[in-house]
C-alpha cells in the first residue's frame, strides 16, 4: 500500500518538477520576446532634458552594463538563475534602483487581502445558495439559476467597470480608486481603518459576485445529484429526519466543491489582478500592469514565477490528497 | 422547514456581508504601513499635530506628475522616480531642492534663489560670476556656501553623473572664490572663445546645489562606485528647499513644509509658502485623476483634461485654466510630425511642404488638445512657442509668405503639380519617378491626442493624390526605432511624431538645434533630435552661431534666417503648441493661483507652483474659507 503510494507520488512530484522547468523558462523568456528595448525607455525617461549628444549615450551605456541587457540571452538566463536560487530576483527596470522583491513586498499583500477573503467569501455564499436552491427549488432555484449562469460568466474586469460606474461614479457610494483615502497615512487610527473598508468595497465585491455565481451553480448540480441518491430515498423511508438526510447530503456534495477551494486559493494571486487594476487598488494586478508597460522583465518574470508556483503548488497538494482519498486514482495512475 | 431556511439563509448571507467587509480591516493595512518608516522619516522638530491625516486646509493636491512609486530622494540621479520633488529640467522643480537662480518662461528672465543679484560675465564671455545668498543654509541649519555649488559640481564630474556628462562639454569648472563667491569657467573651444555660453548660464537655474557635508557621506557609503552613487536612495539627505519628505508609498507622496525654511528671510520670499503639506495620489491614467480633480481631491492638475472648459461650463465645478478662454493654456512645446528625409518621395521639399500645408490644422487642434492649442492663425508657424518672448525673437512679417494655416488644399495640389509631381496613370496617385507616392504615417499606439493629430494628417494625403496609411506600434518599439539615428529609418516610419522642447532659459535656440541641427545623426541613441535626419551646412552654422552672439539684431536675424529655412525645406512640422506643464486649477479649498493677468510681478508661469519662478506662487495662495 505505502509502496504504491511512494510510487504515486513520486511520479507526481516528477511530472511537477518537469513543469516547473519549463515554466521558469517560459517566465524568463517570454517577457524579453517583447520587441523594443527597456533601457532605451529608461532613458528617455530623463534624456529630455539633455542637450549633449554623449552623455545621453553614457548613460545608455551604463544601464545596459548594469541591467545585463548587452550580454546574450543565455548568459542572462543563468546569471538569473543563479541569483533566483538565492531569492535575488535583481532590481526592478521600471523603479530600479528599487529590488523587484522590495516592490513585490509592498504589493503582494494588498492582494492577498483583497483575494483570500474575497475567495473564501464567494465560496460560501456560493455554496450556501448553491445547495438551498437545491433543496428549495422552485422559485428560489429558477431565479438563482439563471442569474448565476449569467453573474458567473462575466469577467473580472467587466464585473468591476460596471461596479465602478454605478457604486462609484452615479451612486457615489463608493470611492473609484485607491486603497485608502487620499488624505490620509496610513496607520492604526479608526479612520484609517474606515477609509481602507470603505474603499475594499468594490473590489471585493467585483471578485465575489463572479465567485459566487461559479461556486453556486457547482454546488446546486452537486446538491441535486446526491438528493436524488440511493440513500437519500432509503434514509426517507426510514423516516430519519429531514435535517439529518440534509446534513449527509451536503456534507457529500462538498467534497468536490472542497477541492475548488484548494484551487482557487492556490490560483489567487494571478486570480482577479484586473479588478486591481480597474479601481487603482495597490497590488500584484497593479504591480504586474506597471511592469508590463515599463518592460520591466525582471519584475514580470518574479511575478509570474509566484502565479506560476502558487498554481502548481495547489495543483500538487491536491493531486497528492486525491491519491490518499480516493485510492482508485492512485490504483489507475501507478498502473 | 423551507421558510426557516429562507430566513436562514438570508441572515447567513448577511452576517457573511459583514464580516467579510470586517475581515480586511486587520489584513490590509497592517501589509502596508511603514510604520517605521513614517516615524523615520518625519523630522523630529516638525511632528505635526496629527501624523496620520492630511488636513484638507493645509494641504495642496497635484496631478498628472507622479505616476508611479517613489523610490527616493537622491539629488545626484535621475532614477528616483520622484517627479514631484526632483526635476532638473529648464524649469527645475525647487520644492526640495534648489538652483542658484530660477527661469521664468513668462518673460524669459532668470531671478535669483540661492544666489544674490544677478550674475555677470567677464568680458570674454567665458567666466560668470555670482554671489550667493548669505541668509541661504540647509535643513540641518548649516550655512549654504559657494563651497557646496563647487563641490557639486566636482561631484557631478567624479562620478559622471548625468548632470556631469550633459555639461562637461561646455563647462570647465566651477570654483568658490571665497564662501559667498562662485565662478562658473566656460569650456573654452580652439578660438579661445566658450564652446557654448548659452548653455553655460542655463546651468545656474537648471541644476540644483547639493550639500558639500552629506555628500561626503555618501561618497563615503559608496565607496567611490558611480553605480552605487547613483542609485543610493539617499534617505538621509539634507535640503535647503521649502519642503522635504514625509511619506511615500505606493499610492501617493507627500511633501511637508520645513517652516526652518531659509527663504522665509526677508531677502527672498518674506514668508513661508502657504501650503504646509505638497500630496500627490498616484492614479492610474488621465480619467482617474480627472475624476479627482472633479472631486475636488486635486487642486492643481498638470495633466491632459480632455474638454476642460466643461468641468466650469457644463459641471459648474470651481475649476479654471491659466487663460479664461481657448487655448486655455500657455503653448510652449511643438509636437511635431518628422518626415523621413531618406525616403523616396519625401526627399522632395515639394512633397514635404504640399502635405503639411494640405493638413487640417484646426480638426487636429479641435480633436487631439480639445482646443487647449493656439491656433496658427493665433500663433502663426515659425520654430518659436506662442509665448510673447520667442515670438519677439524673429521678424514675422520677413517669413509671413511662407507661413501656412493649414486646409490649403489647392496650393498644396499646384504645389505637386508644379514640381512635376502629377498623377500620370489615372489611379487617384500621383507618381515620383515612376512609383505612386504612398506612405506611412505613425505614432505610438495608446498615445490618443497623438494619433488623432496622425489620422488628419493621413487624410490630408487623400485630398491630394498621396496615399497615406497609419499604423501605431508599442512606445516601447516606437522609441527605440525612432532614436536610432546612426542609420536610416526603417520602412513604416515616413512620418512620425515627436516632441520638441518647451520653454526654457536656453530657448529658442535649443528647440531649434534639436529640430535641425545634423549634428545629432549618427547618434545610436539619439534623444535630442532631428530624427527625419535633415542635413544643412548651411542651418548648422547659423545654430552654431547663436550661443555665441550677444547683438539682439544679430540674433533676431540668424532667427528669421533659420526660420524661412525651416518653413521652405519643412523636414518636419508643427501639428499643435502644447503647454509646459497643463494647468488646471480647482478652487473648492485654496485660490488666488496664477491667472492670465493676475498683476503679480513677475508674472507667476503656469507651471505647477514648483517649478522655476512658478514656486512664487505657493507663497500667494490663500483659503477659500480660512
């Protein structure tokens, strides 16, 4: 049994160990594909005042021997290597002489709060409506339905546009940008805590909605399926009581929807950056946009070398905890 | 049991509503404060009465500068990615640090900060000499010497700093004679004369003065490695401006006032400037800030509001621009479209000139600047800005038969026609030897008032027999083909636009050198000018000409005579003026900003209230309600 299980997870772990070299590679190369030069747009950046034809050029110089950008791709690639084994990603391009890992540390916890909350959130209100509809039918279930199926299909973005427009800009319930208000420091002052609530609402809004539209629409199928099980029927006519039938049924239905959760949380962080985006919300989403169009290839290839991590993280554990659960995935695998 | 459960249910949802609005108050701000960092950072005589918010009253908003994160507050490099409180341009930006003497691009005259009176050079023209302020000293209250505009300089020189590189052609040194005196020596060329004393007194209110004592610590931190210099984040500077750092994160900065401040002596400003906080929100594009600006959570805009006139005509908010009426704003930079002179067809000076006249100007001015432009009519086409000093500089009614408006369809065809240039097989095109004259037009994509301009400069060509097609790559890619001035511009890129400079203390000589001086081709990163790589002896000599001259009759002639060479040879030409800086200014909480004829003397420049004499007018601002 223990063997078979090495077995598994041995060949998992060797098919993640490939994927992952290859993610890396594409995470290093695919931003220096991009056509156009980022230390010509360093440049540019303060050569506007310059009169003199070589010093702008001396400082061109400079950048390019400092960024690495003059030596060839494959000596690039392994100097990186070698300073991404030791957790040095280098400096960001665009805010150098800020480290990538400096910005990423700034960034990436505004979106951790925004998304594992949102994420959590949306799943149980998904789930909840999810199995009610199920269990309710009727009325309840023919107007969750279709809303679902509509509200889940929307992307983040689109879902934030509209949020912003009508909560933000005609309502003027809600702030349209930033992560806390604009006259204020931060610190641990109620005010302040108000301020950073107040102007979450939207983005976590934005993400959850679509969240629960998913989860729910899942959980009813779910919920439906194991209603109609075998021994749904038979604990009927045992006449165990209804609540207790419902608390099995859903407690079955759950696994599956279980496994969502591991994924979306393994996900998060490349989730919903564009809802970042569209409210200005400090964060990975608004990290990565900056990165993107200041060519920052250091600072895009740390970012969606963590995306890249997290997703094949969630993917292993939960492939791995499968194989413990359900030992028919193990047997048809190590065959 | 299901009514139950509806109640349920909507009672767990709303609990999930509240806590999940709970949830983040712990999460996030706890990330993101740099507590120890703010408590650094504030200096330790200044704790404001309460750290964590700005009060409105007391605190000035900008837009449209910063956007991006601060990365620090180092005087000596260009990459601190800090606009609002560093910029050594023509119009420095002196809020934390400051220049011997301050441009003003209203009348041209450069007025003393740091230094007292005015400069003088010797007789040769190849030495200026200036006194310094004795009431002048840096934020750790030592006194600001001659000896500290030395030893930046040598330090600029040492370790090659932008700065350094930019003018060690044209100075040879700087020296403090004694602590109140300091000498400027020009590079002098092989006649004995100053290569370029034009440049050499643009130094004076281009380049800041940086403390002699803490730049010595950072030597000492550096260990004499440029590199580190220059990406020190220097948080331990000490300034001489009216403001320093007080918080800086990924969302805003925010400047406060050093009320220890020099020039509240009486022998600068008399007072400390009104503001006691200088913020700036980082917002994602035009539109966020815009919207903030509306909201009244921004009182000085330096950005592009589309249509600004209906944020007070339409919105009736408190919002106004430097001029009550369109142009609204103060042009001072041309964007201008390039022709690549290497291509065949716009090596002609006729095809040139037939397209540029042939443009609707006045659609260009309507659609891309929202009428924030003269027109031509207004300023009519030269190589100068509308602004009343360059326009003085040249003889108008010399070139007025050679200035164009735009629309002139027909002269544009006779022009052709003229030439030889006709269309000979009937297809709508006419031909230059034997092929149809086709071309590319273009910009960078997403740079909108931009490619508004290219799209009507495309349509011209179809009135005219000319084909002329648009296509809009990545800035990224844009810039560096643009720039590569040491071989000829690829296919696609026949005409392009690029900026020109603005107004600054060595204009309009400098706009004119980078729009046509040859000197620049052959430059494999070239971001001066003069990228459609135009080559005339005969301009060459009279722009080399210029820094030299000091007869004001001689000047305004070399200027006509660049100017009908500018207009006869068009190797590019202006599609709109721009301002300086866009000046937009709410007025819900602080008034009295500068306005077209608001009586202050000198003129207050719409330039942000930081930048050169336009700092004058923090000092002038007051409370709507006090």
């Amino acid at each position: 049994m223990l063997k078979g299980y090495l077995k598994y997870f041995l060949n998992k772990l060797g098919w993640f160990a490939l994927t992952f070299v290859f993610a890396f590679l594409l995470n290093f190369i695919l931003p220096r594909l991009m056509p156009g030069d980022p230390v010509a747009a360093i440049v540019s950046r303060f050569a506007q005042g310059m009169s003199n034809t070589s010093g702008v050029q001396a400082i061109y110089e400079q950048y390019t021997e400092l960024f690495g950008t003059n030596k060839p791709m494959t000596e690039q690639f392994f100097i990186y290597l070698k300073n991404v084994a030791r957790g040095d990603f280098g400096f960001s391009f665009s805010q150098y002489p800020r480290t990538v890992a400096d910005v990423i540390k700034s960034s990436i916890w505004w979106t951790i709060a925004l998304q594992f909350p949102a994420i959590i959130v949306g799943w149980l209100i998904g789930n909840t409506l999810g199995a009610l509809a199920a269990y309710l039918k009727g009325g309840f279930d023919k107007v969750l339905m279709p809303i679902s199926l509509f509200v889940s299909n929307f992307p983040t973005f689109g879902m934030a546009v509209i949020f912003m427009v009508v909560f933000g800009v005609n309502l003027k319930w809600f702030p349209t940008s930033g992560g806390y208000g604009f006259d204020l420091i931060p610190n641990f002052s109620w005010n302040f805590i108000q301020s950073v609530i107040v102007h979450y609402q939207l983005p976590f809004w934005s993400i959850v909605v679509i969240a629960i539209g998913g989860q729910a629409i899942g959980m009813r199928s779910m919920s439906i399926y194991e209603l109609n099980a075998d021994y749904v029927k038979y604990s009927r006519f045992m006449g165990i009581k209804d609540r207790k039938i419902v608390g099995y049924v859903f407690r079955n239905a759950m696994l599956p929807q279980v496994t969502g959760l591991a994924l979306s949380i393994g996900t998060m962080v490349g989730g919903a950056l564009v809802a970042e985006i569209v409210f200005s919300y400090p964060g990975l989403g608004t990290t990565l946009l900056r990165a993107v169009l200041g060519q920052d290839y250091p600072l895009i290839s740390a970012v969606t070398l963590i995306i890249t991590v997290m997703a094949l993280f969630a993917n292993f554990i939960i492939e791995i905890l499968y194989g413990f659960i359900d030992p028919r995935i193990k047997a048809t695998q190590s065959d | 049991m299901k009514k139950i459960l509806y109640v349920v249910s909507f009672l767990v949802i709303a609990s999930m509503i509240i806590t999940a609005c709970a949830t983040p108050a712990t999460e996030a701000p706890m990330a993101e404060i740099p507590a120890t960092e703010a408590a650094t950072e504030i200096p330790a005589t200044q704790e404001p009465a309460d750290p964590n918010s700005l009060p409105r009253n007391e605190t000035l908003y900008f837009n449209g500068q910063q956007w991006g994160p601060v990365v620090g507050w180092n005087p000596y490099s260009n990459s601190m990615n800090n606009a609002l409180g560093i910029a050594q341009q023509d119009n420095s930006r002196v809020v934390m640090f400051e220049t011997p003497y301050l441009y003003n691009m209203l009348d041209g005259n450069m007025y003393p900060l740091l230094a007292d009176g005015d400069f003088t050079w010797n007789a040769d023209r190849t030495e200026i000499t200036f006194k310094m302020n004795a009431a002048a000293h840096w934020s750790d209250g030592t006194p600001l010497t001659a000896e500290d505009v030395a030893y930046t300089w040598a330090t600029h020189v040492k370790y090659n700093t932008p700065v350094g590189s930019a003018n060690m052609p044209y100075v040879e040194n700087i020296e403090a004679t004694d602590a109140e005196t300091v000498v400027v020596k020009a590079k002098l060329g092989e006649d004995g004369k100053a290569v370029n004393p034009l440049l050499v007194a643009g130094y004076l209110s281009t380049n800041y003065v940086i403390q002699k004592a803490w730049t010595e610590t950072l030597e000492a931190r550096v260990a004499g490695d440029t590199t580190a210099l220059l990406a020190d984040t220097a948080e331990d500077v000490v300034w001489s401006g009216p403001y320093s750092k007080y918080f800086a994160d990924d969302t805003k900065v925010v400047f406060i006032r050093d009320d220890n401040y020099w020039g509240q002596d009486a022998s600068m400003w008399g007072k400390l400037p009104s503001p006691k906080y200088l913020a700036h929100v980082i917002f994602k594009d035009n539109a966020a800030g815009t919207t903030a600006l509306q909201a009244g959570e921004v009182d000085v805009s330096q950005q592009f509001n589309s249509n600004v006139q209906d944020l007070w005509l339409t919105q009736g908010l408190p919002i106004s621009t430097y001029l009550p009426e369109a142009p609204y704003q103060i042009g001072a930079t041309l964007p201008t479209a390039f022709f690549n002179l290497n291509t065949p067809g716009l090596d002609q000076a006729a095809v040139r000139k037939a397209i540029a006249i042939a443009v609707d100007y006045p659609t260009i001015i309507a659609n891309a600047m929202t009428n924030q432009s003269a027109t031509f009519d207004q300023a009519p086409r030269s190589l100068m800005n509308p602004t009343a000093g360059e326009q003085a500089s040249y003889d108008s009614a010399a070139v007025k038969d050679l200035q164009w408006a735009g629309n002139d369809v027909e002269g544009a065809k006779k022009l052709l026609d003229d030439a030889g240039v006709v269309d000979t097989d009937g297809d709508g095109l006419r031909e230059y030897n034997g092929k149809n004259l086709s071309f590319v037009a273009t910009c960078p994509n997403g740079w909108s008032d931009w490619q508004a301009a290219i799209e009507v400069v495309a349509a011209a060509g179809k009135e005219i027999g000319i084909e002329i097609t648009t296509n809009y790559p990545e800035w990224a890619v844009y810039q560096t083909v643009v720039t590569k001035s040491d071989t000829p511009l690829p296919e696609g890129y026949d005409i392009f636009m690029m900026w020109s400079d603005g107004a600054g203390p060595t204009q309009p000589w400098g706009r004119i050198r980078k729009l046509m001086s040859s000197e620049f081709i052959g430059m494999p990163s070239n971001w001066n000018g003069n990228w459609g790589q135009y080559t005339n002896p005969e301009a060459d000599a009279l722009i080399a000409s210029i820094p030299a001259e000091t007869d004001e009759a001689k000047l305004k002639e070399t200027y006509t005579a660049l100017v009908k060479m500018y207009l006869t040879d068009v190797p590019s030409f202006t599609l709109m003026y721009r301002p300086q800086s866009f000046h937009t200014v709410n007025e819900s909480i602080w008034t009295n900003f500068p306005h077209n004829g608001d009586g202050t003397n000198p003129p207050v420049p719409p330039l942000d209230l930081t930048d050169g004499w336009s700092i004058a007018g923090l000092y002038n601002l007051t409370l709507v309600n006090p």
